[in-house]
C-alpha cells in the first residue's frame, strides 16, 4: 500500500509555514551580512546542520538557516529543546569574521543575545531583557520574567578558515501547556504585539545584522562598536546576587558587578575573596 499522505503545513492556519521566498528578498536582497537563507520543513538541529555544511564549505559567511520544526535542538549543557512545529523560530547563521581578532569572538553569543532582546521590543512590544550569557527574558504581568529565547554558539572548521555557528530559539505561539518549563514563556502566552513568525524572524536577523556589521567594522572592539554599553544596559543579571554553577561542578554565590571587554562575567564572591571573571557558567538569581 502507498505511503499515507503528509500532513499539510497549512492545515493549521494559526501555525503557518515560513515563506522562504519573501525572506530572501527581505533579507539577501537588501544590503546587509546575509548572503543565502533557507528553510527546511524540518531538522534535527539548525546549528548541528548548518555547521556540517560550513565545514564541508556548501554554506559562506552569512548564511541563514531555519526550519518549520528542529526536532533535536540543544541548549548549553546539552539540554533538550524542542517545540510543536511551526510554533517557534529555530533559527543559526553563520559568522567568519576574519576581519575580528579570535579573542572577541566570545561577543558573538552576546551580541546575538542584544539583537534578539531589541527585536522582540520593537517588533513584539514587549520588554525584553538579558540574563548572562545567553538567555532572552521578557517582563509578564506582576513583574515575573519568563524566558523567552535561548542562544548557543559554537566555533567550526571552514575551508577558509574557523568561523562561528550561532543558534538562536525563540518561543512564538505555544500555549503555556506546550512550554517545557514553568520558567519559560512565549510570545503568545506574555500577549506579545505580534506572534508571526515571519515577522519576528526578518526584524530579529535584521538588527542581528545591523550590529554584526557594526561590531565587525570595529575590529570586534565591544566599547568602539557599542556592543559593550548596549550589553550591560540590557543585561539583568548585574548588580543582582548570583549563584553561578561553574562547568566544574562547583558553585560560586556572589554579585554580579559588570562584564568585562571579554564578555566574562564579574562575580563578586560573598565570602570576601577576590572578584572573579566567569568565561562560563549558569546563572541563578538569587531573589
């Protein structure tokens, strides 16, 4: 007997398709660092995918890739993360920056992190904040911050030389049910302004762009380009206790008093001993 049809992706008209067609022209036709963008009906993961491609060099600087449902996306620590298809953005682009000494590339994950954050306010209305060093959150009723998107980045082989995948997840249209944790939250469950996913993809990788190209043309220098400033402006986490868990085991309590021109966390311990800068770790806020 033949194979059963698909499922059609327009069957669920409130969970529609992307339309890789219009996001090309959106974003590949107009000035700026993107230089291909596809689609995929699904994958496992956006960032697993997209770095295959940069290694065996099918993918260059600037190349976009999304999918209407990542069935296997990690998170840092090798998390999970998975959503209902078509109701959230998986979404990694790829970043040779030749032009940017390798020590600042640690800015990548963040700046990525300050794009999503000042997207999501302009186009969602929504206020959006960061918490160190890769977690998008976004204010709810009574003053509760859910998190709303996660970015991970990881450092691959090109033909041309090392560059970085970097992957963003981004809640959408889930139902508070759909959300893996009570911690998290949605476009739709926070009554954003806007819950189309076409919409909120082509504003997010269009200030993605705008500060790559900025920070790039600085060298990657986080203070000339702004990147620094427009960071900790945005970043919830400093001035705030902490308990961070290192990626050793161990657990280190403090404040969090600022981060450094390489994108370190600087945690004041609360056993007097001298302030130290965290190039990794999860952080909790202590309330």
């Amino acid at each position: 007997m033949p194979d059963p049809p698909r499922p059609s992706p327009w069957n669920d008209l409130t969970r529609p398709p992307l339309r890789a067609a219009a996001l090309r022209r959106a974003l590949v036709d107009a000035p700026g660092p993107w230089t291909s963008v596809e689609v995929l009906a699904a994958t496992g993961s956006t960032n697993a995918e997209l770095a295959a491609r940069a290694r065996d060099g099918s993918v260059i600087d600037g190349a976009v890739l999304t999918t209407d449902h990542q069935t296997q996306g990690r998170g840092r620590r090798d998390r999970s993360w998975t959503a209902p298809p078509r109701s959230s953005i998986a979404v990694s682009v790829l970043v040779v920056p030749a032009d940017v000494p390798q020590h600042r590339w640690s800015w990548v994950p963040l700046l990525t992190g300050v794009a999503v954050a000042r997207a999501l306010t302009e186009v969602a209305g929504v206020t959006a904040a960061l918490k160190w060093p890769n977690d998008v959150l976004v204010e709810a009723d009574g003053g509760q911050w859910g998190k709303v998107s996660g970015v991970l980045a990881q450092v691959v082989p090109t033909p041309s030389g090392a560059g970085v995948v970097v992957g963003v997840g981004l809640n959408v249209s889930q139902r508070a049910d759909e959300l893996p944790v009570p911690t998290a939250a949605s476009l739709a469950t926070l009554g954003a302004g806007s819950t189309d996913r076409d919409t909120v993809l082509r504003a997010v990788l269009r200030t993605w762009g705008d500060l790559l190209t900025t920070w790039r043309a600085s060298g990657g220098d986080p203070e000339a380009s702004g990147l620094g400033a427009a960071y900790r402006s945005a970043c919830r986490t400093l001035g705030r206790d902490v308990e961070v868990h290192l990626p050793d085991g161990t657990a280190l309590a403090g404040r969090a008093t600022s981060v450094d021109d390489e994108g370190r966390l600087l945690v004041r311990p609360a056993d007097g001993s001298p302030r130290r800068a965290l190039a990794a770790g999860d952080v909790v806020h202590v309330r």
